[in-house]
C-alpha cells in the first residue's frame, strides 16, 4: 500500500529535508538536490514490508515529537518537596527524537536532510 501524502510529508520532515511543494519545479527538487530524489525514489518503490516499517518509525516519531513541547510545562519550576525537574530534559528529547530520525534515515539509505546537520559540521552533497 502506498504512502499518503500526510505520510510521506512526516517522512521527509522527520528525515531532515524541507517541504516538497506539489513537484519537482523551480529551484526544488532531485535537479537541485541528489539526495532528495533518491528519497523520493525511495518512498515511492518500498516493498510492503518496508513500508510497515517506516510506519513504526513514523508512529515512534511522532509520539517523540508530540513530547517535546510538554516539557515547557515545567520549566518555570526547580525544585518542589522533592522533585526535582531534569534541566535537560528538553535538550534530551531533542537528542532522542534526532537520534530516532537519523535511525530512519539509515534505514531509507538516505543521508539526513538540512535539518538534521550539526551546525559544527558540513554535509556536501
């Protein structure tokens, strides 16, 4: 079965690349970038059984995700009776979510997108 539209959209956004638009025009697109049009090639030939495991990504993926903003619940408290809040829990997220997207990455063969660079590193494509 086919990927939607939703799908492949969560796809590419958790594996780093930035928005599609409606096709391959413009400055956007395999023409302008190499790794991209392999993805695209990609999620549109998957086997059945490939497919179902992206979904699992994209389910883990999206449960990480939705946590992320939560964690700005707590921010405005150090210390209550004995609780204490981790201060790094954001940055531990962000770590776990990135982690779990580069893991798709990995499994597309795909090198991960703009989004998912270390700002200290260059990726030349």
């Amino acid at each position: 079965m086919a990927f939607t539209d939703a799908e492949k959209t969560d796809l590419r956004r958790f594996c780093g690349y930035p928005a599609y638009g409606t096709g391959a025009s413009g400055f956007q697109g395999w023409r302008f970038f190499q790794a991209y049009g392999l993805m695209e090639f990609r999620l549109n030939n998957l086997s059945g059984a490939e497919e179902t495991v992206c979904r699992t990504y994209l389910g883990t993926l999206r449960g990480l995700e939705a946590a992320v903003p939560h964690t700005g619940q707590s921010l405005d408290t150090d210390q209550a009776a004995v609780w204490t809040r981790n201060k790094d829990e954001l940055r531990d997220r962000l770590t776990l979510l990135d982690e779990w997207r580069r893991r798709l990455c990995s499994f597309l063969g795909l090198p991960p997108g703009p989004a998912l660079t270390d700002p200290g590193m260059t990726l030349v494509v």
